[in-house]
C-alpha cells in the first residue's frame, strides 16, 4: 500500500481554500483543512454585510474538493520540531507539511480610545458585531468612517446610498494607492452619495470616544458609530511558534514560498513574506498564492525542485454602493496606469462579478484541481530580488530532495 503524505492547510480563506484543493491533484495526500469557523467568509462582502446587503458567507461543502477534510478548530501553535499543530479544543494533529495561510485582518488600533468606542469590519465576527449596531441608529446618527483604503471606500459608500450621514477620515490622502485622475472621480462619486470626506494636513484621527472623534489639528467630529477600516495586521502564530517572520508577523519565506526555518511549512496568501518583499495583501494575490503554495508542496513530495512563484495585479476594482465601482488597471505590480472606469451600474456590476469569480475559481479547483491557472506574471519582481543585497533561501530538507 501507498504510504499517505498528511498535509494540513491553516486557514480557510482564498489562499487556504485554493492550496487545499490544489493539493487534492495527488492520491496519495491527505488534506485537512483547519479553520475556526464552520463556513467560508467572503472577506470582500464584509461591508455588504454592515450594510444588509450579503450575508458574505459561502457553505464550504459547494467550493471544498471531496478529498478534503475540514477540521473547525483553531491552531494554537504549530511544533514544527515535532510536525505537529496544538488545537484550542486541546487536541493535536500531525503533519508532514504544513501551509500558512491564516491571512489578514484590520490593523490593531494604537489610537486612543479606538480599540473601546471604534467598530473593526475585518472579519465576520466584527462585521456582526456592527450590523446591529449600525440598524438601530437613527437616521439621523453621524456615522464616521476612518481609513480610505478599499474597504473604508466601499463601507461609506454603501451606508451613505442608505440615506445615512457619513464622513470618511482618510489621513493625509484619499485611496493613496489611487491614480489621481481616479482619486478625483472617486471623490465626485462620493460628494454625489452625501459623503463628508476629510483628508489633508491634520486629518489623522488621534482619539476616539464613545461619540466623537478627535482629529490631529484639534477638530472634535460628533460620531455615534466609528467604523475602523485603517491598517493590516496577521496573526501572531507564526511569532508565537518560534517562526521567522517580519515586522507585521509574516512569515519569512523564500521565493518558493518555503519558510525560512522549515521546508515543510510553506506559506500562501496574506500571511507570507517572500524574500522578506511581500506582495499586496489581497484576495487577488491570495487567489494566485495559493495553488503556487501547494505546487510547492507536490514538488517536494515528489522529489523535485518547487518553481518561484508568481503574482502580478490587474488593478483595483471598488464598489461604490450597489449602484456604482470604479476599476483602475495596472501594470503587473501593481503601478496603476491611467485607465479607469466609473460611474454606472455596469462597474457595480463589474465589481459583482469579480466577488463572484474569485467563488468560481475555488469551486473549479475543488471539481478540476490544477487546470485553472488565471494568475499573472509580474517580470519586475525578479528586478527588484536582483538588485538587492544578499537573499532569502529556504533550509536544505535532509529527508528529501529539496
């Protein structure tokens, strides 16, 4: 008989959920999929949820391959000396590898009062927690939204077409990662739905109470609900198992996505730092991660060397309520080009098919696992490697070939 490799995935997210099925393309694997929750959460529908909209939630059994076990629980500590992961209901579980893909969530707030009086929408639990909140305020209540990422673009956006009185508090720019001509039409969209939008010297939030928000140059907002949608942070299990990682807890990989520490934990999607140069913290990167993930995985299972990874980006596509979105394109990484789209039904439309293709793809690999390869190719990266000092290799496997 075969002898079975175990391989368990941490993290059912987009990266999570692609490596798991990826995965399934051998016979002789077992796959278990460890994630706390019972349903997958579609992270890009959270605002849709604050709002009403979406439930954002997916039954794992319609976008899992049959091969694959779903264990809901939570990894406590991965022993990577003994291969094994610690549970919180107190059990353990055994592997031969292992992939990171316990993604992302909104940055833990240093502003005083934030983390009290401030709502975070970065997982279903947070998201929740505000939808009642934000249904049994008035009409009338100010709602204040900190953070202009896509996610604050999206949550004002979608409670402002409600009627509701909303202002965004971007900091020093709105959507700095947007080309400025899109920056301005994001701003016309957004003055059209009634949003207050301050950005600009001073426009950093320095307190927050139970019903105002205080600003850097002195102004006090009135505010009954503060929504926080600023900054990205990971979970510390890869710190708190004694594995390398960067300054915001990423896991240290090399460019096959093999940790730094121990060729037999490998990382996908949010959660890893290739060469210490992580790619954009998305489900568009995260949808490409982790099948790469898994390859890696099947390579060193067989025997041969895992291929670098790629990752390129199309752009940026933004909902603006149900009825309007934006799409920026961009070069392969991530530089935004001067092409853009807004202001119609058929960009909200647009940006409903995209949340609705990245649910196809898992649903692909799980029935067709290794026939859909869709990510693209970013050329500049290697650049970018080449020309700094030094590199980030993984350690040699002394039980097979690395």
């Amino acid at each position: 008989m075969t002898e079975k490799t175990d391989v368990i995935v941490v993290g059912g997210g987009y990266a999570g959920v692609m490596a798991a099925n990826r995965l399934t393309r051998r016979d002789d694997v077992n796959v278990t999929l460890i994630n706390p929750r019972p349903a997958f959460v579609e992270r890009i529908r959270l605002h849709q949820l604050v709002g009403g909209s979406d439930d954002a939630l997916v039954d794992y059994r319609s976008i899992l391959a049959v091969g694959v076990d779903l264990v809901v629980d939570t990894v406590t500590r991965i022993e990577a000396a003994g291969r094994r992961v610690i549970l919180a209901s107190g059990g353990a579980l055994d592997y031969d590898y292992l992939v990171y893909a316990v993604g992302s969530g909104s940055g833990d707030p240093s502003v005083s009062g934030a983390a009290q009086y401030a709502y975070p929408i970065s997982t279903l639990e947070q998201a929740r927690r505000l939808q009642p909140v934000i249904d049994a305020a008035p009409a009338s209540a100010a709602l204040t939204v900190v953070g202009a990422g896509p996610t604050g673009l999206e949550t004002a956006s979608e409670l402002a077409e409600q009627g509701r009185t909303v202002t965004l508090v971007c900091g020093k720019v709105l959507g700095p990662y947007l080309h400025p001509r899109t920056r301005r039409s994001v701003a016309r969209r957004l003055a059209k739905l009634g949003v207050t939008v301050l950005e600009g010297s001073g426009a950093a939030v320095t307190g927050v109470t139970a019903d105002a928000v205080q600003l850097e140059d002195g102004r006090e907002l009135r505010s009954d609900v503060t929504i926080w949608t600023a900054g990205f942070s990971v979970p510390d299990l890869a710190a708190r198992s004694g594995l390398s990682t960067d300054v915001l807890g990423r896991l240290i990989t090399d460019e096959t996505l093999t940790s730094v520490d121990d060729v037999r934990i490998i990382a996908a999607g949010d959660s890893g730092a290739p060469s210490d140069l992580p790619v954009r913290m998305s489900c568009q990167s995260a949808i490409q991660l982790g099948p790469q993930a898994a390859e890696t995985v099947l390579s060193r299972i067989a025997g041969k060397q895992p291929a670098t990874f790629d990752v390129g980006f199309f752009g940026e596509c933004i909902s603006l309520g149900r009825r309007a979105g934006v799409v920026q394109y961009a070069k392969k990484d991530d530089t935004p080009t001067r092409v853009f789209y807004l202001g119609n039904r058929s960009m909200a439309m647009l940006k409903e098919g995209v949340c609705k293709s990245t649910v196809w793809q898992m649903r692909q690999e799980a029935r067709r696992p290794g026939m859909l390869d869709l990510w693209f190719k970013d050329r500049q990266r290697q650049n970018v490697l080449r020309a700094r000092p030094g590199k980030t290799t993984a350690p040699v496997d002394a039980d097979r070939p690395a």
